[in-house]
C-alpha cells in the first residue's frame, strides 16, 4: 500500500486574481445584496487554485504566492 501522502497533486483549476469579501449581517430574510458588501473594498485579493491529491479535491484560496487564507477539502466519491 502506497505511503500517506505518496499520491500526486494535479492542479485542476488556477485564477490569478480573485476576491474575497467580508459579508454583513443579513437584514430580515430578503438574502444576500452585492451592493451592501463594499465591494470596492475586498477584504482579501489573491489567487485560487483547484487540485486533486489522492480522493479529495482542495479549493484554496492564497493571498500572496506562498500563504494559503483558506482550503476547502471535498472527498470525491465515484458512486455518484
């Protein structure tokens, strides 16, 4: 059996530029409004990477070249 981490990584998906916002409380439940979230204002602008190690697909978010700001794991499973 092959050693934990032995498995390589492929890189699905890369976007140079994203944007991260800071949402404010909802008002009521009239959902979410684009123009209530500063949007000339991002609380993070960086990059996104989608990659495939193994079973599990990573949606991560950098703000800079080497430091990671969020990573989303997603277990693949095949029998769906």
């Amino acid at each position: 059996m092959d050693e934990v981490g032995s498995e390589p990584t492929i890189l699905l998906l890369r976007l140079l530029e994203v944007f991260v916002y800071k949402l404010p409380p909802l008002k009521g439940n009239a959902g979410r409004r684009a123009e209530e979230w500063d949007l000339a204002n991002p609380a993070i602008t960086g990059s996104l990477s989608v990659v495939n190690r193994g079973e599990t697909v990573y949606v991560q978010i950098f703000k800079d070249e080497t430091t990671l700001f969020a990573s989303a794991p997603i277990k693949v499973d095949e029998k769906r």
